[in-house]
C-alpha cells in the first residue's frame, strides 16, 4: 500500500508535449494493456481509435464534439 501512496505522490501532470510521434509498437502495448484491463462483468464494452494523421485527427476530433 505504500509504494501505491508513493507513486501518487509522486504522479504529474504533462502540459507541454512534443511534435514526435510514438512508435506503434508502444500504441499497440498501450491498447492491449487496457483491452486486458478488467470490466463489469466482463463486458468489455470499450472501442479504442488510433489515429496517426492529423488531419484525421482533427477531423475526427471535430465530428465527434459535433463543431
């Protein structure tokens, strides 16, 4: 219990990012990850989009909050 209370503290919030892209190798372990992650009666009810261009991005972005 006091390592989780020692990563918490620690935690941070990232609010400067860089243009780099992520290699899909870590896109694909990151989505994994979570499709592993458990559910209400396992239900799995989660779909996950990765998007790598940003026009689509954007577009996809745009569409979805409707503006």
């Amino acid at each position: 219990m006091a390592e989780i209370f020692e990563v918490i503290k620690k935690r941070r919030s990232v609010r400067k990012f860089t243009d780099r892209s992520v290699e899909k190798e870590k896109i694909m372990k990151i989505i994994e990850a979570a499709r592993l992650s458990p559910s209400a009666s396992n239900r799995q009810p989660w779909r996950f989009v990765a998007v790598a261009d940003k026009e689509l991005l954007y577009r996809v972005v745009r569409e979805s909050l409707g503006i």
